[in-house]
C-alpha cells in the first residue's frame, strides 16, 4: 500500500526484507542457463534458448511461468491465493503467481520448472 509523504505524492510501500520483488524474480532468471531478458507483449520476460518460459504481467505484480496444465491445477488448489489462472490463460500451459504471495525459497524452483516446459527446439534436417 502507498503511504503518503509531505508534498502530498503517494510513496510506494517498501518491501519487507526478503520479500520476493520484481527485481529478485528478475536476478534469479537471470541466473539460469542460457536464458536472457526480453519482453513479451511490452512487458518484461525472459526466455530460455529463445523460447518464452516467464513474464510479467502488466501491473508487474504476477508472474505468469510455463507448467504442465496438471502441474498449474495442482498448484491452484493447493495454493489459490498464490497461483491462479484467467479466462485468457486458461487455454494455455501456463500458471500465474501473486509475487507479494511468493516465498523466496520458491522462486527458483518455479522458475526452473517453467523452464523444463520449454518447448524443445526441433533440430534442422541434415541433408544425406
């Protein structure tokens, strides 16, 4: 939540040490093998051999990260605070997750698991 400061502007609330932000998100994708930053539809992403596996949404506030549609259901009722999905999404294999809701020991394997539903580049056919 803003809190307000002298000149009348809203300030926006710190996080709590520790929090998981979209900085951290970012850091911790950036540390996986051979992903890079990008965006996707304007919005901060990141892809993983050029294949998209995480992004933003637009309030930077969810994380949307590729899953398995059972692995996306399972998360959702284990957890519906955290991991939801739209009318838009719920076609696709993708799961989102409420950052403010996410712990930090979790990031990395949710990222990673984001990444193992990367679809697998299909090789050229070498000629005979």
């Amino acid at each position: 939540m803003a809190r307000r400061v002298d000149s009348g502007r809203r300030e926006a609330k710190k996080p709590a040490p520790g929090a998981v932000t979209f900085e951290s998100v970012r850091r911790t994708a950036l540390s996986l093998p051979a992903v890079e930053a990008g965006t996707a539809w304007s919005y901060p992403a990141f892809r993983h051999n050029g294949s998209l596996f995480l992004c933003f949404r637009k309030d930077l506030n969810s994380i949307v990260v590729r899953a398995s549609f059972e692995e996306r259901d399972q998360m959702i009722e284990a957890d519906p605070e955290t991991y939801y999905t739209t009318d838009h999404h719920r076609p696709y294999p993708w799961v989102l997750a409420r950052i403010s809701r996410l712990r930090p020991e979790i990031v990395p394997d949710l990222l990673r698991m984001g990444l193992r539903h990367v679809p697998q580049k299909k090789r050229p056919a070498t000629p005979r």
